[in-house]
C-alpha cells in the first residue's frame, strides 16, 4: 500500500506538468521568454535599455523579443510568403548577407548591399539604411516589407497575413494587452529583436580589456596605423567603430558617364555635397561582411584597404575631404587587415534561428 501511494504521488505531478506541457503549442514550447542577453565586452558599458527607450521609444523586454525574433524570421510577412528580415541579414554572416546586392521576392536584384546590424540600436546619432532615410529601429524594419523588390508587400497585406495567424494574436495579446497586429506594433518587436543582435567579445577587445595580455605584433601595428597614419578612425570611431555619418569614397563613380549609379544620401537631402555619400558601416564582424560597400562591389578587405590607400576613385566627383592617398607599405596594409580580422566576435549567432514559427 505505502509503495502504491508513492508511486501515486510521485505520478501526479508529472501527470500535472504533462497537462500543462499539452496548453503550449510546440511553436511555443520550443521556442520559450528567455531573459535579455548580456552585452558582451566592448560593447557592455554603452549598451542602456533605458536610453534607447528615451532617445528611439523602443522598450526592450523579453517577452517582446521573443515575438520579435518570430517575425524576424517569418517569411509569411513578405508578398508570396518566401523573404524574411533574416534573408538578407543572415546571422552566419553577421546579421549581413554574403551577396553583393540583396535579392527579395521573385528573384529581383536589388541595387545596395544589406547592411550589418549588430549593435545597431546603440549608434552616435540614430540613422538608419545606407542613405540614413530612418531615424529609429522601428522605422528601418518598416521599410524593407514595402519595397517592391524586397518583401514586396504593403503594411496592411503583412498586418492581414499575421493577423490570419492565431498563434501570432495570442503572443500580440500577451506582449502589448490586446491581439492586433499593427503595422507599428510588428516593427517595433522586429526593433527590439534587432537591438539584442551583439557583437563583441573580440580579441582585440581582450587585449584592450588586459584579459589577454598578448596579442600578435600585426596586429597592435595595424592598429596603431588604423588611429595614426591611415586615419581610419576620422570614420570608424567608437566602440562599434563607425560614426554613423555619411561620406563619399567614389564607389559606383561611372567613368565614362562621369555620373554615380547611386546618388546615395542626396536622394533623402536633396543636397548637391550628399552626392554618393553612404553611412559608415560597422567594423565589427567585418570579417563575415564581404563583399564590401553599398553595393558589394569590393570582394575582400585587401581590396577594400587599396581603395583608401589610393584615396578613392581616382577622377569620382564629391569624394569626402576625409579621403586623400595614404602611402602605406605592402606590410602595413597587411597590418591594418589584420586589426580588422581582430575585431571579429566569438560567436556566429547561430542559435538565435527559432525552432519553429507560431501556428
């Protein structure tokens, strides 16, 4: 009788956990809130959720994220259901793509390179795309579901499409008190997901952290050469290494039409000095960014490294007055490539693709 009663026991609360296990969708179940992630070194003392809910209106929480990163991986949002945020912005690649111009629906070719992501909710001045058209996270994720070459759609078809779906409302419901999907309300979950998209954790990072105290001799010369004598840092400055302002290097200069093939910022200022100017990526992860530029159109950081030290496209109208030849040696250009092969993170993010999508 005693054996009974404690096998009784001890069934009942794994028959209780398996009802509870049976209100969970599997969508649900395997993809459950987890707690914000931590930022990592080098990022971590400029990362504050609360000054990006003041400067952007983007609050970060867990449960947003969570619905976020569903939508960031949905292709359900676009036209014919085949073009996510995450098929141009691949995590193996950085939240960057491996192509030189990003393709949406149909196959369609568009004209500029996704840009990197990572760290991007915490920029000098909030702008966003290569030509800053964005002033928020939210505002970005917009964009893309519109563009006729992207995800081909309008904001009322992708707020139709997730409305359609039940799992969605009831996740909608649970982060923002009642189950309509808006416009609004889907970029600005796609926003937080984003804002958690880290890089850090460098070995460059380690050395300046003095948790590695060596590190290779090229390594401390490219850099020296990066802030020094190559000036990169005039442009690549801070802990995400960028300024998040726009200058033109003369790349799409079309000679013999004497023309750019991308006006680039003018096109959103309609000033004559925006000409081609693009917004200064990121420089971390850079390694898994190639191609390079706007338009893909540098395939290795060597390449990228000669277009500076020659100054630019020689001839190219409106080349930023930051851009002049730099002189540098064989040696010391392998040097700064190797400072910025130093700047790669510790992890691919892989494991942020959710096991399934709500049902």
């Amino acid at each position: 009788m005693r054996n009974l009663m404690l096998a009784f026991l001890v069934a009942a609360p794994l028959a209780a956990c398996s009802d509870a296990r049976s209100d969970t969708a599997g969508w649900e179940a395997e993809n459950p809130v987890v707690a914000l992630p931590e930022p990592p070194l080098g990022v971590a003392d400029n990362v504050s959720w609360r000054k990006l809910e003041a400067q952007q209106g983007l609050k970060v929480t867990p449960e947003k994220v969570r619905l976020g990163r569903w939508l960031f991986f949905d292709p359900r949002l676009s036209k014919d259901g085949t073009v996510s945020c995450a098929t141009c912005h691949r995590p193996e690649n950085a939240f960057s793509e491996p192509l030189p111009t990003s393709k949406g629906i149909g196959g369609q070719v568009g004209t500029r390179k996704a840009p990197p992501i990572v760290n991007a909710a915490f920029p000098i001045e909030p702008v966003y795309f290569w030509d800053g058209r964005a002033k928020t996270l939210a505002e970005q994720a917009k964009g893309p579901i519109e563009n006729p070459i992207e995800m081909g759609g309008t904001h009322v078809l992708c707020v139709k499409s997730v409305a359609a779906i039940a799992g969605y409302r009831k996740v909608f419901a649970q982060v923002y008190g009642d189950e309509e999907p808006t416009i609004d309300r889907i970029a600005d979950a796609i926003a937080a997901f984003e804002a958690t998209l880290f890089s850090g954790n460098s070995a460059w990072d380690r050395y300046q952290n003095e948790d590695d105290a060596t590190i290779d001799p090229e390594v401390k010369l490219g850099a020296e050469l990066f802030h020094g004598k190559a000036q990169c840092n005039q442009c690549h400055l801070g802990f995400n290494f960028t300024d998040s302002r726009f200058h033109n290097l003369g790349v799409g200069w079309d000679p013999a039409a004497k023309a750019y093939k991308d006006e680039g910022r003018r096109k959103v200022t309609g000033k004559a000095e925006d000409l081609a100017a693009f917004k200064t990526p990121t420089l971390r992860d850079v390694t898994r960014h190639a191609p390079y530029m706007h338009d893909g159109s540098i395939a290795t950081l060597e390449e990228v490294v000669e277009l500076y030290d020659r100054g630019g496209e020689p001839g190219a109208a409106n080349l930023s007055p930051k851009i002049r030849p730099l002189d540098l040696t064989e040696d010391e250009k392998k040097a700064i490539v190797a400072f910025l092969e130093a700047l790669s993170g510790d992890s691919d993010n892989k494991g942020v693709v959710p096991r399934s999508l709500p049902e």
